[in-house]
C-alpha cells in the first residue's frame, strides 16, 4: 500500500514537472525600441502570430512581441521558442528560433502571440509567414508579403509597390498607386481606392474585386480559375479584353461592347486609353464605372 502511495506521489510530482516546464518554455516577451534607416525595410518572418503594423511620422521602431503557452494537461519535452531582433544596414530583421520537441502530450493547449510593431510610414516590409493574421496601416514603402494560412489588410497606404502571395487567405487593400502583384489560392482579393499603373493579378478558387483610376500607359491583367471578378473604373479608360470559357460578361452603361463572341469580349470606355486584359474559366465578369 505504502508503495502504491509514493509511486502515485512521484507520478503526480514529475507530471506537475512537465506541465510547468512546458508553460515556461512557451512564454516570450519582448518590448524594445530599434534605429532604422531612412527607407529602410522590416524583415519579419513567423508563424501562428496575430501581426499588427501601423506607420507613423516616427523614426524609429517600436517592437512588442507577447507569446503565452496555456496548458490543460501534461506533455513532456524540451522545446524553447524566442525571437531574434537585429539591425542590419538600416533595416530590421526579426527572425523566429525554435528548437526541441516534444515527445508526448495530453489534454489541450493554447497559444497567444501578438506582434505589435509601430515603424516609420515611408518604410518597407518584407515577410514571410504561416497561420498568420496581418493588419498592416499607413505604410507607404514597398510591400512584400508570402503568406499561407492567414488574412492580410493593407489599410491606408500609399506604397508604389505591393508584391503578395497568399495561399488559404483573403486580401484586402485600400489604397495603393503604383505596381500590385498578386497571386493567390482559395481566398479573395479585395481591392479599394486604387491609383495602380500596374495590375498583375492571378487568382484561382476566389473571388477578385478590384477598384482603380487607370493609366493611359499602365497595364492591368488578370487571370483567375474559378471566380468572379468585379473590376470598378474610378477614373480614366480604354479598352477592355475578355477572354472567357465557362463564363459571362456584364457592365454598366458607361461601356461599350466592341466585339462579342462566344470566348472572347471586348469592350469600351470613354476617358483614356489603358488597355486591360482579363482572362477568365468559370466565371464572372462585370465592369462599372464609378
């Protein structure tokens, strides 16, 4: 009997061990202030994180990185997480480490990471993430984002260079006037207030919604399988190229129909001379003018 007692007392005592142990290991906090570069870029590479960016008139960096581990149970291992944070020629490169394993694990567990980064408005990102969420605001540097498994909002900016792919997400940007590059796969594209020169957009298993001025000189193309796509004029014009299988075109009665077959539509709008090319399998497509 006694032995049955301090056997459970030592089971009991190395489980509690391990349970500890993993809740420290999980645990991260940083809140720090960094030097930066005129136009320089933040690097950011994670994962499983709730990411917030927000561009201002500082010169500076401000990084805030909490992650909490919670567990509801035992689990046995050695695994250590941290970020790294390091200035490099000007620009900023925060880099997630992780090492160990774990071995085995019962009952549930739950993490919370935020990164909270408040940076200069003329600077630019470059990061790569999975299971990830972004709300991005006020940045006006260029933008490149390789994303799988989280949304992205681009709020309010101005960047002359928006470059992201996105796998199992949606895109959502409101502003922009230069070049914007897109490739994504079963998630939506939606685009608000643009100025884009430059649309390259390829989209498959979602829908595309985009809203631009046009450039007399600019080029505007998309491609997308399985979707519909809504493409609003803010200002300017030209001609308007559709090649469809699968698929129907509507638009307002601001466009003209210049050519209409049963794979291929071509249409008109008075007030400039941009060229947009569309090619589309299984869907819709309307054009409007606001």
């Amino acid at each position: 009997m006694q032995r049955k007692i301090l056997l459970s007392a030592m089971v009991a005592l190395v489980l509690s061990v391990l349970n500890v142990q993993a809740q420290e290991e999980g645990e991260f906090h940083l809140d720090e202030t960094y030097s930066f570069g005129t136009n320089g870029i933040i690097h950011l590479n994670s994962e499983d994180a709730d990411v917030r960016i927000t561009g201002s008139d500082r010169s500076d960096v401000h990084v805030k990185i909490d992650r909490v581990e919670s567990v509801n149970g035992i689990r046995s291992g050695n695994r250590t997480f941290k970020v790294d944070v390091e200035e490099v020629g000007g620009d900023l490169v925060i880099k997630e480490r992780r090492s160990g394993n774990v071995r085995f694990s019962i009952g549930t567990f739950r993490t919370e990471y935020q990164i909270t980064i408040e940076m200069p408005r003329n600077g630019g990102l470059k990061i790569d993430g999975e299971d990830d969420d972004y709300v991005i605001r006020n940045i006006d540097g260029i933008i490149s984002m390789r994303v799988e498994d989280g949304d992205i909002e681009l709020l309010d900016t101005k960047s002359k260079s928006i470059d992201v792919r996105i796998e199992d997400g949606d895109l959502r940007v409101d502003g922009g006037i230069g070049n914007l590059l897109v490739e994504n796969e079963d998630g939506d594209i939606d685009v608000r207030n643009g100025a884009f020169t430059r649309i390259d957009v390829t989209s498959e298993d979602g829908d595309v919604a985009i809203e631009t001025s046009l450039s007399d000189d600019g080029s505007y193309e998309i491609n997308s399988d399985d979707a519909d796509i809504d493409f609003v004029v803010l200002n300017g014009g030209g001609k308007f190229y559709v090649a469809k299988d699968d698929g129907r075109v509507s638009s307002s009665s601001d466009f003209k129909v210049e050519e209409e077959r049963d794979h291929r539509v071509t249409l008109s709008l008075d007030g400039g001379k941009a060229d947009v090319d569309i090619r589309v399998n299984d869907g819709r497509v309307r054009f409007s003018k606001r």
